[in-house]
C-alpha cells in the first residue's frame, strides 16, 4: 500500500497544441479509495498514464510514499493498471490473461503454480466469468472482455489500483453489483485505489476522497459529501448531482432576491450585506437541488414560480418533474406518489436555507 501525491503535473499533446492536463495536483492517502470524477477529454485517461509510468510527464513530479517516481519505469513502479480499452493478448485464453500478471519476470517465485490458479478462479468467480477461463479474447462480448481487463489488475495485489473507467462497458444491473464488489475487495485490502469515472453517481458512492477535473484543471478536491453540499463552482454544482442543479440568474433589488426577473424571494440584512460584499458585480446565480424544489398549487401564497410540468420521468419511488416556466426549466425530485401529471399546472416552492450562492460574473461560490 503507498500514499501517492501528484504535484503541479502538466501534460501536452500534438507538440503543445493540445494541453491535458494543466497544473494537476491532488493526494490519496494510502489505502483509500480516491475517484477523478470528470466528462470525455477531462484528462481522466492521462492522469493514470502518467501515474502509471506509461507516458512521461512534461512538469510536475508524482510521489509514492516518500519517493519520486516520475522517472520510473512502469515496471518499477507495482502498481496494476485497468482500462477501459481492454488491453487483453488476444492469443491468450481468458485463464492465461489473468494469470499473466502473477508470473511476470519481476514476481518469479512470488506464488507457486497452485497458488496462481487459485487466485485466477477466485477473480474469475467474484467477476462471474469463471465458465469463460478457456476461451479467447475474441470469443467474448465487449462487457465479458471488459470484466477480464478488471480482473488482470485485481488478481495482483499492488501497492496500488489504477482502474480507468473499468466497469464503463458493463450493463447497469452487472455495473451496479461491480460497484459493490470493486468497493468490498479494496476494503479488504486496504490498497490504494485510483478511480476515473464520468458518473457522478459513481464517484459519490464508491470513493473516500474525490477530484473533480475539467479541461484538464482540478476543479474541487473533498469529501462526496462536501462536493455534493458545498460546490466550489457552477460547474461543480451542475455536474455532481442527479438531476444536476437548478441554477437560476438572480439580482438583490433592496431586500429582496429578484429570480429570473419573475420572483422575488425576501432575504435577510444579514445575508444582504454578506452577498453584496462577496459579489464582484450584481449578478447571483441562485443553486437550487431538485430535491428541495416543492410542489403546491398555483394558487398557493407560499408558490415562487407557477409553470406547466413538461415531463415526468419516473424512477420508481421517486420521480423527476420539469416544470417550464416562461423560457426557463426547473427540475424538482419528489415521491412518485406525489407527482404531478404532465400538462399540468403547478406551483414550486424552496427557501433561502436551501438555497447555494455563486457569483454570475466568476461562476465562483460566494460562500
């Protein structure tokens, strides 16, 4: 097990024209689970190339414990890699794919030949692919092949895992009882765990620590909860959360919050004076959870904003609710039992406890 430290690390492509990652720093502190949480082209894959040693750097330095690793070779480094590309030697059988981690030239020895196919069928069975052990690469569907890639790296046990999207591939249910599984083996271990994802939902369920990434650039590093609770920007806010946040433009016209020009929402001296002095205009953007979104009726004295419910998308216990008013969308999660139709008309209520504040000029969380 090792703590890693990525420090101040850039990384270019196409002779500088393409920047991936852009002053990346975060930690994973040994034996945690630590996810890179970001959409397509974040930098997500590169990061845990550079980690690994399978590309260089061009700035920046990455520890593992005490020792600069930035200059070691894969090899050196004992660290196991998953993609989500697969990587499987297509003329090795699924058994001689797992295996192949455990009999590598620099761990000759380290199990007897018993010992590796023990390990090989116990991955094999926790991935369910165990009636899959004499097949070809070829032979198996892109989840099968993708199950197989996962299990190369956990049949080892590393200082740490390096799992890029691993699970990507895999139908919901399967990806759902992975998630599971991935979280209890790495409990077990205790091994360091680096995880990329672009599921938000992913991210806040299995990791102890995360960082979100965006054109390269951390944008927060935390706790699930305090990202989820406490984004440090509109981007963090709209992209962890499910649904995303409601953002709504808003002005302070004397005492009051004035939102989308339709409402206003009274606040507080205190808050007042705390909003004008953090603000580098007069612009808020108001973040609003579509779960403290309240339905009421249009006519209802507590009603913000009164609109007709565009879609109801329903999730079983709960359900999502898009209410279209004017030109703007809000989205509210609530008991499916408690849903509005679609075409009706309603009424939406929140108040300022539930409210985030993030000024519209930096898109920075004011506090």
């Amino acid at each position: 097990m090792a703590k890693i430290s990525v420090q101040h690390v850039s990384k270019t492509y196409k002779g500088g024209e393409v920047q991936a990652l852009k002053d990346v720093s975060f930690e994973c502190e040994d034996g945690k689970f630590f996810c890179l949480l970001g959409p397509a082209g974040a930098g997500k894959t590169t990061t845990i190339k550079l980690i690994a040693g399978i590309e260089a750097i061009d700035k920046g330095q990455i520890f593992m414990d005490e020792q600069d690793i930035t200059d070691l070779l894969p090899k050196d480094r004992d660290v196991a890699v998953a993609f989500e590309t697969y990587a499987l030697y297509p003329q090795r059988t699924v058994r001689e794919n797992l295996a192949f981690p455990l009999r590598a030239p620099m761990r000759k020895g380290g199990m007897s030949e018993q010992q590796i196919q023990q390990r090989v069928v116990e991955i094999a069975k926790l991935l369910g692919i165990e009636e899959l052990l004499e097949r070809l690469p070829r032979q198996l569907s892109g989840g099968q092949r993708q199950r197989v890639a996962l299990g190369r790296a956990l049949v080892r046990k590393p200082k740490a895992y390096l799992l890029d999207e691993p699970i990507a591939h895999l139908d919901a249910k399967l990806r759902h009882r992975m998630r599971g599984e991935l979280r209890r083996i790495q409990l077990e271990l205790g091994i360091t765990t680096i995880y990329t994802t672009p599921d938000q939902l992913e991210a806040l369920s299995l990791a102890d620590y995360m960082a979100v990434l965006n054109n390269g650039v951390i944008e927060q590093v935390g706790t699930p909860a305090e990202i989820y609770n406490h984004p440090i920007n509109l981007f963090v806010a709209r992209f962890v959360g499910d649904p995303p946040m409601n953002t709504l433009q808003a002005k302070l016209d004397g005492s009051d919050l004035v939102l989308f020009g339709l409402a206003k929402l009274p606040v507080s001296a205190e808050l007042k004076t705390r909003l004008a002095n953090a603000l580098a205009g007069d612009g808020v953007v108001v973040g609003v959870r579509p779960k403290d979104l309240d339905i009421v009726t249009p006519d209802s004295s507590e009603a913000l904003f009164k609109g007709e419910v565009k879609n109801v998308q329903v999730l079983g216990e709960t359900s999502i609710i898009t209410v279209v008013i004017n030109a703007h969308e809000l989205r509210a999660k609530l008991n499916t039992q408690m849903a509005p139709g679609r075409g009706e008309r309603v009424g939406l209520k929140f108040t300022l406890d539930d409210c985030h504040f993030f000024d519209a000029h930096t898109e920075q969380r004011l506090f």
